[in-house]
C-alpha cells in the first residue's frame, strides 16, 4: 500500500530470480517500469506489469537494471 514509487536496484546476475521473486510477491497486475543498461545503446526502458515482466525479459542477457514499483 506504497504511495511512493519503490526503486529496486540489484546485480545484473539477479534480474531473472528479482522479476520471478516480484512475481510471487506482487499482484500480477502490478505496475512496474523495467530500465536496463541505462545511458548504452542496448538501453530498453519497458512499461508492463510484474505478471509480464518475465516473459519480456526472458532473453535479454544478463545487464544492468533498475525496477521501480509504482504506487
């Protein structure tokens, strides 16, 4: 029941186990915004929902990222 945004940040070695642990944590219809190697030309910033977030990154390589929760 956050009013803020909640911005989790961790290793790039754990963007798969984060989306999967969000996943079972969340509602699947939870907004959330996925950013990965921010600032680099493979940057993709995706709008979805925790619910779709696996599927989409399913074969991104392993990388730099930032998920925010949004209120």
């Amino acid at each position: 029941k956050e009013t803020a945004p909640v911005i989790l940040l961790e290793t790039p070695y754990r963007m798969k186990p984060l989306a999967k642990d969000l996943e079972m944590i969340l509602k699947s219809n939870k907004r959330i915004i996925f950013a990965y190697k921010l600032t680099q030309p493979e940057e993709l910033i995706i709008k979805t929902t925790v619910g779709e977030l696996v599927s989409k990154i399913k074969d991104l390589p392993k990388g730099e990222f930032v998920i925010i929760v949004l209120p």
